[in-house]
C-alpha cells in the first residue's frame, strides 16, 4: 500500500519535473551512488528531496541548490549531486541549453537490520530519479538512553 | 514508462547512455564484494548481456576477468534496465573496475560510479597490510 502511494507521488515529481531536464536536453554521464545518511536512518527520516543543479559548460556541477526536502537528507542529496557530470544531447540545439537539472531523490526505509550491519540499495531511474533505500536499525536500549542524554 | 513517454514525446532519446541498438535506463549500484575485499582481489570484468525483443535481460555472463569478481557483477548487472533505441534483439556490454585503495583511515563504504556508457568503478579502501586498525 505504501509503496503503490510512493510509486504515484514519486512519479507525479518526475512527471512535473522531468521536461525540465528533458527540454534541456542534459543527460547524466557520470552518476556516482550514495549511502543512506546515518543520522537520518537513526532518526527514522524518510522522504523525497528535490535539488536544482547548476551546470558549467562541460557538464561538471557548479552549485547544487536544495528545492525541498529534510535538511539531513538535503544535504546529502546535496553533496552526490555535486559529484555528477552531464553531457549535452547531440540531438539538441547548443542554443536551446538550460544551465539547470532538477534531479529527484527518494530515501525509503524498509526491513529490520542491526547497526552497522544494514543492507543498501542505491538504483537511478534515468534520467533523475534516485533511490536510496536501506533496511532499518533496531535501536538497542544503550542507543535509546544515549539519545535521552541518559 | 512515462520517463519513456516523456523522451519520445521530446525527441530527446539519449545518446550518451546508449550501447548499441539500446539505452541504459535503470542503474543499479554495487558494493565492493566483502569476500573480494578481504582477499584482496581487484581488476577488470567485463559482463555481457543477452536481451531480447521485449528488452527484457535473458542472460548475462563473464566474457573476462576474476570469476569471484564477476559473480557480483552478473548479479548486478541483471537488475539493470535498459530501453530500445533503435530496432532488434542484440546484446549490451558492461565493464566492472573493482579496485582497492590501500589508505591509513579506511572509509567503511565503497565508492560505485558509473560512467556512461559502459563503464562501473567500484572503489573500496584497505588499510596497509600489518596495520593494527584505528
């Protein structure tokens, strides 16, 4: 049920979001995979982060600019995307070019896993739509009483 | 399917990540083996795969490099999706780089990269043989 209301939102996102790197005819040619933020997956923080790179003329990522999301996933988002390159369409016009890609990270928690010890999944749909999915850590009383400043 | 749409509808069908008659549309990412790792295997895999008319992956199979390496290759490069850029069956190739980097203070993680078209560098660090941990 959960995932059937993800796959619809998540593709409602890529679905306003997709002609603006479509139409700038920008492919990734470099994408590099990323982990789950450990203090979000302690946290138990789930959700989609949409950010706005800013791209050179050779395609390396300039300034990477948060639309929305959870700060802690943001920023991580933030700092994968820098790591991206693109490549310009030959297909397309070197007039028509943007100097901007939205890409479209989802962060799921799914499944039980000890800390330290949690299964990842990284996958892209192309051309940005990012997955980060990792099982989630049982939280032991040491950790709980360590959060309560115990 | 409506990323599909959406690139046909712009006539905006990649080049880049096209290999041969196909375009790379899922990618999947990879971890460094734990096994390889503590054996401290590296080097060069190169996976091939069968797809057929529907674009579906039949097959896929080590066409060179570490055995114990390309068993996590074939295994990943099986999830991958790819898409008909133009018509006909035909087969996509994809090259692993498992590398270790001998470091002081080793990351924990594995760096996956992927480089369009063909080309995947999973990266994992080590530290110096004897080295007696942090």
């Amino acid at each position: 049920m959960q995932r059937a209301i993800f796959h619809r939102l998540a593709l409602a996102v890529s679905v306003v979001l997709l002609p603006s790197i479509a139409l700038g005819a920008w492919q990734p040619s470099e994408i590099v995979g990323m982990k789950y933020p450990r203090l979000a997956r302690l946290a138990r923080i789930t959700g989609l982060v949409i950010v706005r790179a800013s791209l050179a003329d050779d395609g390396t990522v300039r300034e990477v600019a948060v639309v929305s999301g959870h700060p802690l996933l943001a920023k991580a988002a933030q700092a994968n995307a820098r790591e991206w390159r693109f490549a310009w369409s030959q297909k397309v016009s070197r007039s028509s070019r943007s100097p901007e890609v939205h890409l479209v990270y989802y962060f799921a928690l799914s499944g039980r896993c000890v800390e330290r010890d949690c299964r990842e999944l990284f996958w892209v749909e192309l051309p940005n739509f990012i997955v980060v999915r990792s099982e989630l850590p049982e939280i032991s009383t040491g950790q709980a009483e360590k959060g309560l400043g115990r | 399917m409506i990323h599909l749409f959406w690139l046909m509808f712009l006539g905006v069908v990649p080049a880049d990540g096209q290999v041969g008659p196909w375009a790379v549309r899922k990618i999947v990412g990879l971890d460094y083996p734990p096994d390889a790792l503590s054996k401290g295997l590296e080097g060069t895999v190169r996976v091939r795969c069968d797809i057929g008319h529907n674009a579906r992956i039949i097959s896929c199979y080590r066409v060179s490099g570490d055995p114990g390496l390309a068993v996590a290759a074939i295994r990943n490069a099986r999830r991958w999706q790819v898409e008909r850029a133009a018509s006909g069956e035909g087969t996509y190739e994809l090259i692993y780089h498992f590398q270790i980097r001998v470091v002081e203070r080793p990351t924990e993680e594995s760096k996956f990269r992927f480089v369009m078209p063909t080309h995947i560098f999973v990266v994992a660090e080590r530290p110096p043989m004897g080295h007696k941990g942090r």
